[in-house]
C-alpha cells in the first residue's frame, strides 16, 4: 500500500464504469444497527458517491510512470482531495474471488502483501461495512498507520469497494509510526464482458501521509504503490490457484 493492460484516457469516462449505478442501499439486517453504526454506514456510503461522481464525471486523466507493466496508472488533480490516482488492470480471476481477498479476509492480507506489517477490523457496523486499522511495513515514507471505514456495495454491474478516514483515537498510533489520513480508496471490480473468470479493476486512491513528507515524494510514492499492490495481488491468486 505504501510502497498496459487497460487503456488510458483523458476527459472521457470509461463506459464500463458509466454502467454502475448512482446509488446502492444498505442490505437489510436480521440485527439493527446502533446509532455508530449508522455513523460509520453514513461515512461509507458518502464516500461511495464521491468516488463514483469521479468515475462518471470526464477528467483529464495523466499517465503516471511505474514499472509493473502489468498495471496503468493515471493521475488527476481534483478539488478537496488534491492528487487522486487511478490504477487499472485485468487479473484473471472473478470478481467474487478478488472481493473476498479485499474485503472479507482483510485481516489476511499482511501475509501476501509485504508493505503491511497488520491490520485488524476494530468493527462491523453490519454486513458490507468495516472499521480497520492498517499498520505499514517500513519503507521510502517510514511506517504509517491509518484508522478507516470501509464500505462494500454489491450491484450486477460490479463490485464497489471505498475506503476512507474515520475519527476514532484508539487504538493508539504504534511507535514509530505516523497517522496518516486516507481521504479517498475505492475499488471497482467488474467482470470482463464476454469472460465472468476475468475480473477489471479500477482503483482511486487518495491520501494525506502526514508528517514531513513533501508533495513531490507523495505524488511519486503513491502511484508505484498501486502498481506494487496490485502485483502483490496477482501473485497472490497465481500461487493459491495452483495449491
């Protein structure tokens, strides 16, 4: 996280991500959610409409540098988040087996991904939302820790998954590390027309790494991470296909 397959383009949204919807509900509970719940349902859903008003709003999307050819990554300027990144790519799994991987074995995830050091759920606010906390490895930036709410929405069209910052004090900041703010993640997963065992992925990622660190660094660390996330990913799902 802190470390062309799909083609890039500018001032035109992606048709595939036109056909997601404007809006999902909440599925309904056996048990009802507390008023903290709802709190943190609100955060995810919110984030959820932001991200897809980026989506299906034209950018001038730019390419950024990275050296895993398997994955594209373009970058854009956006009021209130500054920087925001787009990573594409097509892994060949379905998008139910990738949802599983980044949202409900997420605490499973330090095992195959080497710049996180943990991560822990602190909450499930019902069925498709979770507050996490996630611990980086060291690396180019130092070690940063984020507090976040993360939201599922599951439609035919795809697979939407969005993160963003939560004000919760605790747990404590580990030693060493920074709190460092995710203002924006979210997720797309999509099966590919004509082929449901391929899965195309588009990722926004904006986020506020605190500390010392100049922009510059920011905008040059960030993109490479999302490739290196994603490569991490694919290997990952190689190794456990074949065991």
């Amino acid at each position: 996280m802190l470390q062309a397959i799909v083609k890039l383009c500018c001032g035109i949204a992606h048709d595939h991500l036109r056909k997601l919807p404007a809006r999902c509900t909440e599925p309904k509970a056996d048990v009802q959610p507390t008023s903290t719940d709802l709190s943190y349902i609100h955060e995810g859903e919110s984030a959820l409409q932001q991200a897809l008003a980026i989506l299906h709003q034209p950018h001038c999307w730019q390419p950024e540098a990275v050296l895993d050819t398997g994955t594209a990554v373009s970058s854009t300027m956006l009021p209130g988040l500054g920087h925001i990144f787009r990573a594409e790519a097509v892994l060949s799994v379905p998008a139910g087996r990738l949802q599983g991987e980044l949202f409900e074995r997420l605490e499973e995830m330090p095992r195959w991904n080497p710049s996180l050091s943990s991560v822990e759920v602190l909450c499930r606010a019902g069925e498709d939302t979770l507050v996490t906390h996630e611990v980086t490895a060291a690396g180019p930036v130092g070690r940063r820790d984020f507090v976040s709410t993360r939201h599922r929405c599951r439609t035919r069209a795809g697979i939407c998954l969005v993160g963003t910052a939560t004000c919760l004090e605790q747990p404590r900041t580990p030693q060493g590390c920074v709190r460092a703010e995710l203002r924006l993640s979210c997720i797309v997963l999509q099966p590919l027309p004509g082929d449901p065992s391929c899965t195309r992925i588009t990722w926004l990622l904006s986020m506020d790494l605190k500390g010392w660190i100049p922009t510059s660094v920011t905008n040059r660390v960030l993109p490479q991470c999302q490739a290196e996330f994603i490569g991490h990913l694919r290997r990952h799902l190689s190794v456990t296909a074949c065991s």
